[in-house]
C-alpha cells in the first residue's frame, strides 16, 4: 500500500515518467515495422569485448542499440496462423495482432464434441542448445484458463514463470489462474495452494496439481510458479541484478527432466523473450565465452513473432549479460562461509587481502547517476543536504506532501530502500540539520513510520554529528509535531527511547485546532559504533537488528528510518544491508555480501562507505553463525 501511495506521490510530482524509461510498448501491443535493413549483420561478440560493444551502442542515447534492434528479422513472413485466427479461437487471443504460428503452437489434446479445443496462444521455444525448452504463453483470459491448466499438465511442465501483475495501470494483463488458498478446479485439473513465499524482487508458489479424468485420477505434481514482481510498468527494470537473481531460482526449481518451463507475460512476446534470451545467452557466455544476441533473437522469432518487443527490452538482455560477465555468481551457501573468510583473511599472503579490496572496488565503480538527483540538487534544497555528495535519486526518493502556497517543501534528503522481503522496506536518510528536524518528523508520520535506527553519537570528537531532534525529557515541538519522551532503556549495546509523536493539525480558514493525533514511535540508538573504524564484534548489531524486526512486527511493517552522521551512507547503509543479509541467511542459509551492497548502491549513492565496513558485513554473519549456531547447518 505504501509502495503505491509513494508511486502515485512520484507521479503527480513529476510527470515524466520514472526513471527516465520510455513506455513499455508491450502494453498496447504495438506491431514492429519490418526491418529497414535487413542484409545488415551482427556477429557474436567475445566477452572480452562485451563491455567496450555495450558502451559503444550505449553512446547517443542508445542509437546504436537501435540500429540493430530495428535490423531483426520481425518473423512475420516465417509461417501462417490458421489455427490462430479460426472463428471458434479468436476470442482465446488476448490481443488479436499477437499469435502462435502454425507450426510451433503449442497443441492440446482434442476434446470430442469441442472446436479448436486442441489451441491455446502459446507457441514452443528453443533454449541455447536445448530444443523446445520453454513455452512462450500469453497471459491467461478468464476463459483460457482451463486450457491453461491443461497444458501445464500435458506437458509435464513444474515450472512457470510469470513476468507481469495480474492488473497494471489499471488494465488486466493477466487473469489469476489460481488460487490464493485452498484448491480450485479448472476443467479437468485440480490445483491447490501448497506454499507461498514473498521476496522484494518475487513470489514463489508450489501447487499440487492432479488431473481428473473419466478413468480416474492421475497422481499429483508439484508444480512451482515463479512470479517477478519488479518489473516496472515502464520500460524495463533500472537494475538486472533481481532478474538475474530471479533467473538463477528458475534454474535451481526447474526438476532436470520435467517439461518445458513454461513462460509468460501478457502478450507473451515482450518481457517473455527478454527472459527466455537472457537465459540461453547465458549459457552460450558459459560455453563459448561469447554471446550472439542478434543471432538467437532473429532465429526464435521464427519460432513466435514479435519476441522482444521495445530496444529498451533489447539492450537489457546486454545489461544482464555484461552484469554477469563483470561480476558473476558471488552467492554463498552459509556452510562454505567459513572457508571463505579464512581466504579473504589469510595473514600469510598479501594476496587474499588484495581479493577482499579488490572485490571492494568493483563496487565503488558503481556509477553515481548524477542526471536523477535534480531535485536534490536544486537551489532551494541545497541547504537541506548535509554532503552535498549523497543527494537522493528523483526515482526513489521520499516525498513530502507540499505546504500551501510553499514551493521545494516536499524535498527531503531520503531515499526508499527494498529489504529482502519487501520494496520500501528502509528509508535511508542523513542525520538531521537544526533547521530539517520539522521535515523529519513530517516524514516519520507521514509515512506511518514507527521504528528509527541512529548509528551515532549527537557528538563525535567535539563535532556535532547530529542534531538532538528528540526531548531529552520532559517534552519539545517542532512546527505542528509535539514530541514528548515516555521512556528511554539503555541496553548493553544500545537505547530504545519510546517517543510519543502528537500531530496538531490546524484549520487553515479558521486558524484553530481541528484534530489531535498521537502516535508511538520507537527509536534504537546504536551506541556500539565507533568515532573511528567500525565496531570490534558483531554481536551487538545483530541485537539491534532483532530488536528493531520485532518491533516491526508488533507494530506494522511500515518503512524503518535509519539514519547516519553526515550523509546517510557508511554505517546507516552497513546496518541495512546486514538486515537484508541476515533475514535471507535465516530464510535460504545463503547470502550475498556483494550483490547486497551493490544493490543499494544503485538505489542511494555511498552505502557502504570503506572496505572495512564491507568486511565487517562478512564478519557478522560469521558472527550469527557462531551465536546461533543451528544456521551452520543450512544447506
């Protein structure tokens, strides 16, 4: 709800689209021109020059890219659409320009007495080297969805991947073809809801499915849909890194010789191919040490037409692949963890040290996307920033309600963090200044927050680090927000201060007091951190971590505020990212120190600010296996 209430704030406060991304075409189901040059050619690209091509088609604003986008084969002339386009299957199309070429549609058993009861719009695909390894599927219509069931079965397939919302900008994409709970049955299936998980990027649900026919039942599969969930609206994701994640646990689900994996979209064609050419340039990147985007996308779309449908959806295919190649799998079973330490920490050779450092620097080389932070950088809120190097991106920065008649007064220096579990899940932000304190207790209530996390002293080495924007004791205002300190513990580690927040809200034609609001937030104020380095153990941050998850869960998973000295990086952003870490040790027994700190990296700039923040990361999972130690055992 949270995340929607801050897409529709983005909106009405820029209209341009977010993220700069043009609109996903695939959403009108645009037809593509027929190649304008079609005897042009691109070869495969060696992975030594795959940075240095990306670059390259990157430059002028992606013209290149276009070029040969627009240079692929469309397919139309590759086969004919009879079955398609029949009387009794039209109304089965969900978009009418959008179909199965003859001779490689997918074909259902034939019902006695049923016309066309043998069609369903989805059509084979070819992997890498695998033939018929996925199925390109339109999403479900409400009257498809039987047929649906019935391919799924009769094709043995275990795996389904869903890369649209069932509802986006406000037109269905996609009918839910299953049930949130219990069992449903489709025609001839039954399908009931084994398990479901929620992650920030997707969803995971297991189904236990069973056909019923006049003979008897067959036995039950277990069936497992993975559903993405970040891609945006617009355009494509801003990051590959969560479809690569993504595409690993397809990989890791899909039993070795179950059916083809079943893939959709809406249409089937757009975001459908990005996923399906992603996955076989990957294992050409691996085999061959090289890729042939050009070359897969024009031979499959011989296969279904339209397959990759914007430019922006083609050089993603290259971003994922580049992203791989450059930074590769740096996931780690928890079991190996110490193993791995012991390299990164090896005191008889420089060299494990250099790994650490050198691992370190592929992060700083995260680019800083200076052109999303005009808001932060304009002059009226130049003021408010404390380091005028951390400015918040435009895309996912915290936005203020505007006061009346007051321009640049929904501008704080803030940005949505995802968690693991959750998008928005974090708002990272820069210690208070004297005169942003009002804007900061208007973010803590206007986003329902109740858990804030300070990592700092108010002083540090006779400098002031952050302002005092609580009452000591007793009670204190800023603007309309009374504050007023109900309790203050000192753990071994840290204080919980209990603050109670009351909003005045005043009639602004009668100049009285029209509603008195209260409410409870919590506040841990980490004091384990040091002026200089970073803390001697872990212990102490996993303790905050815990306390601050359990009062999430008393209190409503609402956006937690943390907050560092200076900018709102450094050790606010170790504090998030070892959230994140830890929650998916204790969930999968893996983690990812590097792909977790790149990622928030792409999301406020400098979180993780020193290689010795990075490593202590390391050091308190270690340090939670230790503790706890039945997480050794995580497979």
């Amino acid at each position: 709800m949270l995340s929607k209430q801050r897409k529709d704030l983005v909106a009405s406060v820029d209209k341009k689209l977010p993220n700069g991304f043009l609109e996903d075409q695939e959403q009108t189901v645009v037809l593509l021109p027929r190649s304008p040059s079609p005897s042009k050619r691109y070869f495969p690209i060696p992975l030594d020059s795959l940075e240095e091509e990306f670059r390259l088609r990157m430059a002028d604003d992606g013209k290149l890219f276009r070029e040969e986008f627009n240079s692929l084969p469309c397919g139309f002339g590759c086969g004919t659409f009879e079955e398609a386009s029949r009387e009794e299957n039209r109304e089965k199309n969900r978009y009418p320009n959008i179909l199965p070429y003859d001779h490689s549609r997918v074909l259902l058993s034939h019902i006695d007495g049923y016309m066309g009861s043998d069609y369903i719009n989805a059509s084979y695909i070819d992997g890498y080297k695998e033939k018929n390894k996925f199925i390109a599927a339109q999403g479900s219509k409400p009257e498809t969805v039987g047929d649906f069931w019935r391919m799924v079965w009769e094709q043995k397939s275990a795996t389904i991947v869903m890369l649209t919302n069932t509802r986006e900008r406000k037109e269905e994409k996609c009918y839910q073809y299953w049930p949130e709970q219990g069992c449903w049955v489709y025609g001839c299936v039954r399908v009931a809801m084994e398990d479901v998980t929620v992650l920030v990027d997707y969803t995971i649900r297991k189904f236990c499915v069973q056909h019923h026919a006049a003979d008897g039942c067959r036995p039950p599969r277990l069936v497992t849909q993975l559903h993405f969930t970040s891609w945006p609206d617009f355009g494509v994701p801003l990051s590959p890194i969560g479809m690569l994640k993504f595409l690993k646990k397809v990989k890791t689900v899909n039993p070795a010789h179950a059916g083809p994996i079943i893939v959709h979209c809406s249409a089937g064609v757009g975001r459908t191919g990005t996923f399906t050419v992603i996955d076989a340039m990957m294992d050409m990147l691996h085999a061959e040490a090289r890729v042939d985007v050009f070359g897969f996308v024009s031979r499959i779309r011989k296969q279904r037409c339209q397959l990759i449908q914007t430019d922006m959806q083609y050089s993603f295919i290259y971003q994922a692949l580049l992203e791989h190649y450059l930074y590769g799998d740096t996931e780690l079973d928890i079991a190996s963890l110490e193993g791995h330490l012991h390299k990164l920490h090896n005191t008889h050779t420089q060299m494990d040290r250099v790994g650490l450092e050198e691992e370190f620097r592929k992060l700083t080389n995260v680019r800083t996307m200076k052109e999303n932070m005009r808001t932060g950088n304009l002059p009226a809120n130049m003021r408010k920033n404390r380091v005028l190097q951390i400015i918040p991106y435009d895309f996912n920065r915290v936005i203020l309600s505007m006061k009346r008649g007051q321009e640049f007064t929904d501008y704080i220096n803030a940005s949505f963090i995802d968690g693991y579990r959750q998008k928005d899940y974090f708002i990272a932000t820069q210690a208070p200044l004297a005169h942003t304190v009002q804007d900061f207790w208007r973010m803590v209530w206007e986003w329902k927050c109740h858990s804030i996390v300070m990592l700092t002293e108010l002083k540090e080495r006779e400098q002031e680090k952050c302002v005092r924007y609580w009452p000591a004791e007793g009670s204190v205002s800023f603007g309309e927000y009374v504050l007023e300190l109900k309790r203050d513990t000192l753990c071994e580690t840290f204080s919980i201060r209990d603050i109670f927040l009351y909003f005045a809200q005043i009639d602004a034609k009668l100049g009285c007091l029209q509603e008195k609001q209260t409410r409870l937030v919590r506040q841990f104020h980490f004091h384990g951190w040091p002026e200089i380095g970073i803390p001697s153990d872990g212990k102490g941050m996993i303790d905050i971590i815990a306390a601050v998850q359990k009062q999430q869960q008393q209190s409503g998973n609402n956006p937690i505020v943390v907050h560092l000295c200076l900018g709102g990086g450094g050790g606010g952003g170790t504090f998030i990212a070892l959230s994140n870490i830890l929650e998916r040790v204790k969930a999968e027994g893996l983690l990812d120190v590097f792909q977790t700190v790149k990622s928030l990296r792409t999301q406020r700039p400098h979180m993780v600010q020193t290689v010795e923040q990075y490593d202590f990361c390391y050091r308190v999972v270690q340090d939670f296996v230790d503790i706890y130690s039945d997480y050794a055992n995580f497979k």
